[in-house]
C-alpha cells in the first residue's frame, strides 16, 4: 500500500541506532506515524524538526501496519520557531492537542488551521487568538463543541457576556447577570460580532475558557493532565501583552 500526502513534522522518537519514528500531521489522513530509514542522519535531523512542513509517501504491505516514510522538505519554518517563547511552546502545545484526536482520523481543517498559526506563531496577540481558536476546533472534533453563537437562554445574538460552565452555551449579558460570578467569561474577540482584537484581559478569559472545557470533558475524564507546553504558551503570550505577569493559576487559566 502506498499514499502522498502534504504533513507536517508533530515530532520523532528513535528508533534503532540511526532511523526514527516520525509523527506527522497529514492533511488527508490526520495524525500518522510511520518509520524513516536513517532518520537520525545529518541530512534528516534538520527537515525531521516539529513545525516543518514536508511531502511524505508511506509504504506499508498492509495498512494497519507503521510502515515507512520517505520525507522531503517543503517549509523549513524550525529555526524560525525557536527564536520566541510563544513558538517554542505552541508547536508543543499543538502537538499534544492533536495527539487528544485518534491516529489516523482526517481533520483537515485542524491541519490548515495549523499550518496558518505555526507562520503566527511569533506574534504573541496574533498567536494566543489562533491558539484559542484551535482549541475551541479541538473541542468540537471531539464531540465537545462550545456554541457561542446566540444566548441560550433568550435566543440573542448580539451583547453575548458570558458562557454557562454546564451547558458550554452563550449567555448574554441580560440573561447572565443574576448568575454572573458563577458563569465564564465570553471573551468579545470569540463573539459572533467578532469585531474586537484580542488584548491581555480577553485573551486572559478565554485561555481560561478553553482551559476549563479541555479539563472537564477531555483531560479529567481520561486521567491526564493538559501538556506542561500550555501553561508556558499562556504565560508567554500573555507576558508579551502585560510584561508585568509573574504567575500561572492551575491546570484552566492565569492569574496576574
């Protein structure tokens, strides 16, 4: 069996004395793994670097088996991604969101989003937006979609304050206020509006929003924990629009 297709590097594993194990992001058949003869060649080690973009074809006899990758390079973007710590940390981020999804189910749309932010990726504001974003695409691949187009409890549309921690619903701001220190935050940026840049406050909310939906219906219930690489994405990000941050608060936001 064989297929070409368009991936990029999530990262490798050794394997052997000089070949690895190369975790791909594929634009038609998802997260895929397969083995790269000589990996660990002077050559290879450069193109072989989470971030990169390449061209794999994949051999196997049958289709369960790992099978053989032979990789050519297409965007070598690896040496730009670590120049800043939002970078560094968000292809790792990315990486460990991805690995959420089961090996070899098409998500097409996560991996041009993923082409799109790794090219962001130096640009904290631009950055933390996506990787909102991506997450909340995660979510809802997952089965665990936020619906944040009307109010749930009115129908609106416009004036969308809050999201109820228990259904994962807008609220407006109206319907919300009774209950509004029990409700999530909307930031204004994820709004259907959407006409409002993400600055520190709001994209403070809304990594605690994604953050709190990731631990409750994904990570809690598996028995893990949200990747290290997050916590240092979030921190850096936010760092980079409010140079006065210290902290980190838990496993679903920041404090200031």
């Amino acid at each position: 069996m064989q297929w070409q297709d368009h991936a990029i590097i999530l990262g490798v594993k050794r394997h052997g004395e000089t070949s690895v194990i190369a975790e791909v992001m594929t634009r038609d058949r998802g997260r895929h793994l397969g083995l790269v003869r000589s990996g660990r060649s002077r050559a290879m080690q450069p193109v072989l670097q989470p971030g990169n973009a390449v061209e794999v074809i994949w051999r196997a006899r049958l289709d369960e088996h790992l099978g053989e990758f032979r990789v050519e390079p297409v965007t070598l973007r690896a040496a730009r991604l670590m120049e800043t710590a939002t970078a560094v940390y968000g292809v790792q981020a990315m990486g460990a969101l991805l690995r959420l999804l089961p090996e070899r189910d098409p998500h097409p749309h996560l991996f041009d989003a993923l082409e799109v932010i790794l090219d962001h990726l130096h640009n904290p504001a631009d950055a933390g937006e996506l990787f909102v974003r991506f997450e909340l695409a995660v979510l809802n691949d997952l089965g665990f979609g936020l619906d944040l187009a009307e109010c749930a409890a009115t129908g609106a549309r416009s004036d969308l304050a809050y999201v109820s921690p228990k259904s994962g619903r807008a609220v407006s701001r109206a319907a919300g206020a009774p209950w509004a220190e029990k409700m999530l935050l909307l930031p204004p940026f994820l709004g259907v509006e959407g006409n409002h840049a993400a600055d520190f406050d709001s994209l403070a909310a809304a990594f605690r929003l994604t953050g709190f939906f990731l631990h409750r219906h994904v990570y809690e219930p598996r028995g893990i924990e949200a990747a290290a690489a997050r916590d240092g994405f979030v921190h850096a990000a936010l760092k980079a629009l409010n140079p006065a941050l210290q902290t980190l608060s838990g496993p679903n936001g920041v404090s200031a």
